[in-house]
C-alpha cells in the first residue's frame, strides 16, 4: 500500500518544547513506516526549537492546509474529536491525507479543532476520549494502515507519572500501550513533565 501524508497544522501562537517532542516523536515514527508527516502553516519567522532541529524525517511547510490540497479537498480526512463518525480501517482507501490540530491539549478541551472543522474537511473521531497529538496520529497509522479497528488497540486513560516519592501527575489524555502494557511517550516527555512539575501540569498544556 502507498504510504500515507500525515499533516499537522501549527495552530497555536508558540511552538514550545512539549510539542517539539511531539512533532519529533510523529516524524520519526511516521517514517519508519514508509509515510511522511509535515508540519504546515509555521510562521516563517518562528524559530524550530532544539528536538526539532535536524529531524531529518520532520517536513516544514509555511503553506496551510488549504492552499497545498486546494484540488484534493475531498482526501483530506480532519481528525476531529466532535466528528460523529468513528475512524475505521476502510478510511484508508477513502483518504490519502489525515489532517490534525497542531494544538496543546487542555483540560477541558477547548475544541480549537473547530479551527479546522470550519474549513469543511470530512472528519472522524478517535474515540470519546482526548489523545496527545502523537498519540491521536499513532492510532490513526494503526487504525488506516495496519487496518485494525479503533477498539481492538490497547490503551490507558489518564495515566498517572511518578514525578518523586510523594508526587504523581495525572495526564488527562488516553495514550496507546506498547508491547509491555506501558503507556507510549516521545522520548524526552517524561523527563520534561518531571521538570517542569513544580509549575504545575496546567503550565504545561
Ligand atoms: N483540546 C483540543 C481541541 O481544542 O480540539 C484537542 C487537541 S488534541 C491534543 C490535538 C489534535 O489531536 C486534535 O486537533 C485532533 O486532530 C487530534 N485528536 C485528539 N484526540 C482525538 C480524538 N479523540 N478524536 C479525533 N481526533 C483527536
């Protein structure tokens, strides 16, 4: 099967570290299994951070969404937690191009995917519960090119990460499992919530 373009529109004001590792983690992973992911719509004059530099995997395009799939609107399939139809594998016939929200997520969700929604792309959810980008964009992978169904991925709801002996943050987001039952972060996630937790996980979303 053709590989296929994973894009995520820059949506917020900043690009910090969290979805640095975010976008890194996808690029990779995206990759690797012979499909390319691209960063869309990054203001010309905003710097990369550090994880992103050198990514050799990672596509910056300044263009959006709209002007680079202008003639194939109707390929582009919106990820989109409001969206009344579940992704299933046949979507993967259906659509070449699988669009995400380059948002922080937040809790409660704020629906800035909306943002997307309003330009009239198909859309389809991944489930009642809100993903980290890189998850959402690991599930799709999963779901249109192993062909397995939404619900027969193993996941975890809002796990909790051991920051020290006393504390432990709650992520308010469902993350995939590897092979090991353990909740899939970018490398680099966890050291970085630990860091940054005496601002408190708000800060960080
Ligand atoms: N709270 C956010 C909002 O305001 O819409 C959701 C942001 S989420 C971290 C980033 C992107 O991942 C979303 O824009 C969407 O493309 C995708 N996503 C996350 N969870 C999803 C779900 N359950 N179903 C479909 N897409 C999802």
């Amino acid at each position: 099967m053709a590989g296929k373009t994973f894009i995520v529109e820059h949506l917020d004001p900043e690009l910090g570290e969290w979805s640095a590792l975010e976008y890194k983690c996808i690029a990779r992973e995206t990759a690797a299994t012979g499909s390319s992911f691209y960063l869309t719509s990054v203001p010309h004059e905003l710097q990369l951070p550090e994880p992103l530099k050198n990514v050799s995997e990672l596509n910056v395009e300044h263009r959006g969404i709209e002007e680079i799939y202008a003639d194939k609107k109707d390929r582009v399939c919106l990820l989109d937690p409001s969206a009344k139809e579940e992704l299933s594998p046949k979507d993967g016939d259906n659509f070449d191009i699988f669009l995400f929200g380059g948002i922080l997520g937040d809790d409660p969700p704020r629906d800035r995917t909306s943002e997307l929604r309003k330009k009239g792309y198909q859309g389809r959810r991944l489930g009642p519960v809100q993903m980290t980008t890189d998850t959402a964009v690991r599930t799709t992978r999963i779901v249109v090119q192993d062909r397995i169904e939404l619900e027969n991925i193993k996941y975890v709801d809002h796990p909790t990460i051991k920051v020290d002996e006393h504390e432990s943050i709650e992520m308010p987001f469902r993350y995939v499992l590897d092979k090991d039952g353990k909740p899939i972060f970018p490398e680099g996630m966890v050291d970085l919530i630990k860091k940054d937790s005496e601002h408190g996980i708000d800060d960080l979303l």
